[in-house]
C-alpha cells in the first residue's frame, strides 16, 4: 500500500494552479506560433501578437495571463493501491491546495467562485470549491490532472441529445458561429460522445487536457473513424472564417479533441466544450515519495513576437472625448485610448438599474465617459492593477440601453455584442470597442492609476476609474451599427472559399 499525504497533494495542486497561471502549455504555444505565421487577416494577425506577447511578459513576471484565473476542474486518476493519509475528504484535500494557490501573496489569483449560485451568489473569496472528478484505477500512482476554465469559454459550452442518424459535423458548423468570440478564439475544442448526457459533458471536458497535436495527425494521417473526424471539423471550423478574437482570418480553432464511450441504442448525446486563449492545464503523478513540482519551460521556446501599437492607430483623449469624435470612427479602426475610463460589469449594472428603478442617486456620471467591461486580478508589489482583461460584453447587452441613456459614449470588451445592444449603439451615436481578451497582463501595462470610485463592497466587480496611456482597441461597432464581428468572417470566409484548401495549412 502507497500512502499519499495529504500535504503533498495540497502542494502539488498549488504548485500547478500556479504554474498554469502564468505558463501556457508548450504545445499551445508552437500551434499558435505557427498560426501567427500563417495568418494573412492584418487584425487577427494583430490579436495572435497580442497574445503571445502577453504570454512571454507572463511566463517572465509569474502574473497570469487573464485576469479570469478560471474555476478550477480537477481529474483524479486513483491507484487502488494507494491510501490517503489524514482526515480530511479528498474534496477537502484538493480545495486547500485551490485556496493556498488562489490567496498566495506573490501572484494571487482572482477569486471568481459564488456559492449560492441561484440567489445571493456570494463569493467564496478564496475561489473554492473545486469541480472534482476521481476514477479508482489498478496501480500504486495517482494521476491528477488540474484546469482552470475561464468563464468566457465554459459559458459557450454545447449539449446536443441528436437522434443516431444527426450529422455531428453539421451540429458543430450550426454552433461555432452562435458561439461568437465571447471564448476567444483561437483555442481549442473539446467533443464527447456518447455515454449518457452527462457523459458526454465530462467527455468533452477531458478531451480539453490532452496536448495540441493536430500537426503531427496531418503529418501521419488518421488511423481510425475519430481521428478523420478531428481533420475534418478542424478544417471546416477554419473555413468559417471567424479567425482570432471573431475578427476574421484563417485560424479560429488549433485543434479538435474527441473522446467518445458507448451509447444507447436510441441515443446520441453530443457535447462540446471550447478552450480560450488561455489553455491552462497540467499534468502530475503522486508516488508516496513527496510533493511533485512541475518543470518551467524555456523562455527561448517562445516565439520572437513583440506586439507594438500599429502605427496607423488612432490616438484618442477620452478626457475630451465629444460624440461628434466618436461618429468619425469607422469598424475596424485601430484607437489607442488616452485619459481616464470607468470600469463596471455585471453586479455593477444590475445595481445600477435596481438605484435607476428606486429614483436613488448613482455613485457616478457617466454622462461623457467610456466604460470597460473588466474584473480586475489585484495588484501585487508596485503593480497599480493586476492583469486586467476585457470580459465577454454580450452579458451587459440587456444594460446597454439604460447605460447609454445615461449619456455614455462608448463601451470597452471582448467579443461581439448582439443585435438589440448593436441597435442601440446605432440610435445612440456610439461605439462599442474590443480589446483582445487573452491579453490581461499586456493591456494592464497601459492602466497607469486606479482608483475605485462606486461600489466597493463589490471587489474586482466594483466600480474602477483607469487612468489608462495608449491602451489598444478595435472599433468593432460603429456609429452606425457597422459591426465587425458580423462583418469581417464573411469576407474571410469568402477568401478561404475561394483560395481552397491550401489556405488553411501553415505557410
């Protein structure tokens, strides 16, 4: 019998929530390398230098690399011949090595758990508990795999219970543009099949652990009906044209993972779960013999990208910003925002409209002012903010509305909004303006001051307002209701269509 303590697997799983934090994996990096080379779409191109430089700056300054260090999911893999030492439930075990990771005061990571999830959605403050997964296995080893799932991407996940003639391709060709950016592509994308509908769930899960290694499948050819499968949703995925961050190019998915397990006659349970451009997971195996510590990649094994502000790229004062400025701007146009913005999310709106629908006094004017949708890491050392992404803006599109009726200009996130926000945008004259989400520490480099200015109680949900000095964005709805994301897939889709197959391998 191989004793496990429990210190050493509180250790180990610390030690790897961290390490993901601020490592991507390997694997990821070259895929997306290759992509950055391949690329021919100017904003996608843009978006992928983006992210890989934000990586590099992350992997050198142990700070994540998106501001939403995810819910933790955790894969146990159980030697039957292994005995857990201590009192406490392997539950209890694995969420303290979540909240030594979480609250660890060199890099802490943002708490994003709310218990209570249907009513009060309180916080749990130290991002506890864990989604836990154990399967008893033969040997004297467990094998523990560890992700932390940002919200973007877990909130576009699929479920499909098709009848057993159903098209699977044609289901993930219907889903993928319904999906939008809100996942931040370019990622993965995880499938399951079969099972029963939970099944299918946690299949599509654990596909997501698994390396990037669609290269070396092209190279060798598929062996069996599952890796044909892979080749083709990949490829027909890419034709979509959707691209990085939905700004349209070629590559809007690295890889396609597929596990599948036995079904029912009468069924075909299907379930997809996209990863962002933040992958984060590991991988470590206990031996009774201590804590096991996971091994830093090579600095140098990072691509030589060093994303700069494009020279043609708008400067924009946002302490003097006028509508009339904001109607000069065009879809697609590149703004470097200067001056002061407010920051606010989901809490903060709803309580905005509850004070709006009780005639009470808002803690701020917005009248003039740009808003970024952003939930902030907190700051450590002489940091002003930790790294500080955009969130998915379609969850503030029911407030968008009532916010521009308060005389707001413009809003600041990631992703498309939908057509009733768009509309809105468009009666009001303003602008909705996309900052690259897999990017946190990168963007936060440009936040020169914060301070919180409504709101407090909230935490990272609060109300911010940002001192911020050329800090990068996309217009991706004009004025006009021109929207970016609707717009640029199409003509890329077009392009793939035209140029074949070609185009959609590496150069």
């Amino acid at each position: 019998m191989t004793d496990i303590r429990d210190t050493d697997l509180i250790e180990s799983v610390a030690d790897a929530l961290q390490f993901i934090s601020y490592y991507h994996p390997m694997d990821y990096i070259r895929a997306l390398g290759e992509a950055y080379e391949a690329e021919q779409s100017p904003a996608a191109k843009d978006a992928i230098a983006q992210i890989l430089t934000n990586s590099r700056m992350c992997a050198e300054g142990h700070r994540p690399i998106c501001q939403d260090t995810g819910i933790v999911t955790v894969f146990v893999r159980w030697g039957q011949e292994c005995r857990l030492t201590g009192d406490r439930s392997l539950q209890e075990v694995v969420d303290e090595g979540v909240r030594r990771a979480y609250l660890h005061p060199e890099n802490r990571l943002r708490a994003s758990i709310l218990a209570d999830p249907a009513f009060t959605r309180r916080n749990t403050r130290d991002n506890t508990p864990s989604v836990l997964h154990v399967e008893m296995v033969p040997g004297n080893t467990v094998s523990v795999d560890v992700a932390a799932k940002g919200g973007g991407s877990e909130n576009k996940s699929k479920f499909k219970m098709m009848n057993p003639s159903d098209s699977i391709v044609d289901w993930v060709l219907e889903m993928i543009p319904q999906m939008g950016a809100g996942w931040c592509p370019p990622g993965m994308l995880g499938i399951g099949i079969g099972g029963t509908a939970e099944k299918a769930m946690l299949l599509a899960k654990q596909s997501l652990m698994g390396a990037i290694d669609m290269g070396q499948l092209r190279a060798r050819g598929p062996r069996n009906d599952i890796e044909s499968l892979r080749i083709e949703l990949m490829d027909k995925v890419n034709a979509l044209g959707i691209g990085a961050q939905g700004l349209g190019g070629l590559s809007t998915v690295l890889d396609v993972k597929i596990l599948d397990w036995p079904t029912h006659a009468a069924s075909k349970p299907v379930a997809m779960i996209p990863n962002c451009a933040a992958t984060r997971h590991a991988h470590f195996t206990l031996d009774g013999s201590g804590p096991v510590y996971l091994e830093a990649p090579k600095l140098a094994e990072w691509p030589q990208v060093d994303w700069k502000p494009d020279k043609a790229a708008i400067r924009v004062d946002l302490d003097t910003l006028t509508p009339e400025v904001v109607r000069s701007w065009k879809h697609g146009d590149r703004l470097l925002l200067n001056g002061k913005m407010l920051t606010g999310r989901d809490a903060a709106h709803k309580r905005i409209k509850d004070m709006l629908d009780a005639g009470e006094p808002l803690p701020v004017d917005f009248w003039g002012r740009v808003i970024y949708y952003v939930g902030p890491v907190d700051p450590v050392g002489e940091e002003v903010v930790g790294p500080a992404g955009p969130t998915t803006a379609t969850r503030m599109d029911k407030f968008t509305r009532m916010m521009l009726d308060q005389g707001l200009l413009a809003m600041v996130g990631k992703a498309e909004r939908g057509p009733a926000a768009t509309e809105a945008i468009a009666e009001a004259g303003s602008a909705y303006l996309m900052a690259v989400g897999g990017a946190a520490y990168l963007v936060a480099r440009a936040i020169k001051g914060s301070r919180v200015v409504g709101f407090e109680d909230l935490g990272m949900e609060a109300i911010y307002e940002f001192e911020v000095a050329d800090f990068p964005v996309t217009v991706a709805v004009d004025a006009e209701g021109q929207n970016v994301h609707q717009l640029a897939p199409l003509v890329w889709r077009e392009k793939i269509a035209r140029a074949g197959e070609g185009l959609l391998q590496p150069a």
